[in-house]
C-alpha cells in the first residue's frame, strides 16, 4: 500500500508540474496546426487536388515540412504531442480528482485513450521529420491487408471499424452537447471569448465526427467486402463524401469544422485545464 500510495503521489506531483504544462499548452498550438493545414487539404480534396498528399495529419504534415522551418516545427510539434501524452497519462493514473464513481472512472478512460492519440501524433510527426516509410493511409491498407489474410481477420478489421465508427458517433455528440467545455476555465473568458469557444468547439468537434464516423464505416466495408483500399482511414473517408450527391459542398463544410477545431486548440492552449 505505502508504494501505491508513493507512486500516486509522485505522479501527482509530476502531473503539477508547471514544465509540463508549458510544453502541453504549446502542444495544444501545435495540434491546432496541423488541424489546419489538415482543413487546407480537406478542401483541396474537395475542389481540386491535394498535390498527392494524404488528407489525413500525416499528410498535413508533410505539407509543414516543406516549408521553410517546417522540419523543425514538426519537432516541436512532436515534442509538444509527447508531453500531452504524458499529461494525459498521468491524469488516467492519478488524475480527475475532481470526480467521483463512475464519472471519474470514465475520465481516466478517455485520458488513457487521449495518451494514445497524441502518442500516435507525436510517431507520425518524428517519421515526417525522418522521411521514414511511406504514408500512414499506406501503412493502414496494408495492416489492413495482412490482417483480412490472417485468421479470423476480417472480423477483427470489421470490429476495428465498428469501434471507429462509435468513436466518430461519440464525437458528435459530445461536441453537440458541448461536454468539451467542462475541460475550459469558463470563469476566464469574457462573454465574446466563451462564445467563441463553444462554437468553435462545437464544430470542431460534430466534423471530426463526421469524417471518423465515415472512416469508420469504410473499414467495416473494407473487412466485409475484401477490400483494403477502402480501409485508408481519413483520407478515404475524405474523398468516399466528395463522390456522394453534393459531396464537394459536404466536405467544404467538413474541412471548415475541421479548421474551427484547429481554431479552438488555440484557445484551449490558453484556457483549457491542465
């Protein structure tokens, strides 16, 4: 117990500290980025061509790369995603206090999952940076691929894209009903400030939803039909909308919910709770 107890407190202490915090605020500015320049090739998808980039983060970083400073801004930005994956590892061990029973449980779940996203920004930003390997919606046809050879492998890319369905779903709501601004120091904000966040989240939120949401259903698509080159997440998704009726115009305001998102990572980078 007294070693339970002395981790629990040294990772607290880890969590207060105010090094930490500096560097997941940046990776908040960071994360808003990439965002953008992810809304950038979004829309460039949708009425033109995106230059052979993915419309996916790793594409939207390739994008940064290119340009003058961009190798060391995807360092930074590696660096900033890293130290809000170990902020949020130290919240799904020690953190949401504040809560109790279940809710607090469902917080150290959805930091736990939060540790893994950022954990996966901060690799794609290092390999960008590196020139490493090819694309990630390459490397998730091919994944892809292997697995539906594999035993019982279709079944699990179809329970993979059912979860990143739910996923997309959760998003959606929880952007809807605003449950993100819990997270905000509210109390901060003027009126025109607070308003603004919520709108942007908002957005932000219900459109990366949307494009999660559909991703998801490709790979379930993908896993039913025996078909990876369905199974290249953001980017098929991306690109599966803009052939629908209207599609053009249904992903221009997807790609404009995806910038609001970027938007809002700023403000969180100032407001948010860490």
């Amino acid at each position: 117990m007294s070693l339970t107890r002395n981790a629990e407190a040294t990772a607290s202490q880890a969590a207060d500290s105010r090094w930490l915090e500096l560097l997941a605020r940046a990776g908040f500015i960071g994360y808003g980025v990439v965002h953008l320049l992810f809304a950038w090739l979004a829309l460039q998808i949708a009425f033109g061509d995106s230059g052979g980039k993915d419309g996916d983060q790793s594409g939207a970083l390739s994008t940064l790369a290119e340009q003058p400073m961009g190798k060391f801004l995807c360092v930074a930005i590696a660096v900033g995603m890293l130290a809000m994956a170990i902020w949020q590892a130290l919240e799904a061990a020690v953190g949401h206090r504040a809560e109790r029973g279940r809710q607090r449980l469902y917080g150290r779940i959805a930091s736990a999952a939060r540790t893994l996203v950022y954990l996966y920004f901060a690799w794609i930003a290092w390999k960008v940076f590196a020139n490493a390997g090819s694309s990630s919606a390459d490397q998730q046809e091919a994944l892809t691929g292997r697995l539906m050879e594999s035993g019982g492998g279709r079944l699990l890319v179809g329970l993979a894209g059912l979860v990143l369905a739910a996923i997309g779903v959760g998003l959606v709501i929880y952007g809807w009903k605003k449950k993100f601004q819990k997270h905000l120091k509210t109390g901060e904000m003027n009126t025109h400030t607070r308003t603004l966040a919520l709108r942007l989240g908002t957005a932000g939120y219900v459109a990366k939803g949307v494009a999660y949401g559909i991703a998801g259903l490709l790979v379930v698509v993908a896993g039913v039909n025996y078909d990876p080159e369905k199974a290249r997440g953001l980017d098929a998704a991306l690109r599966a909308l803009r052939e629908q009726s209207y599609g053009p115009f249904l992903l221009a305001l997807v790609a404009l919910g995806i910038a609001c998102y970027g938007v809002y990572c700023f403000l969180q980078s100032r407001y948010r709770r860490v």
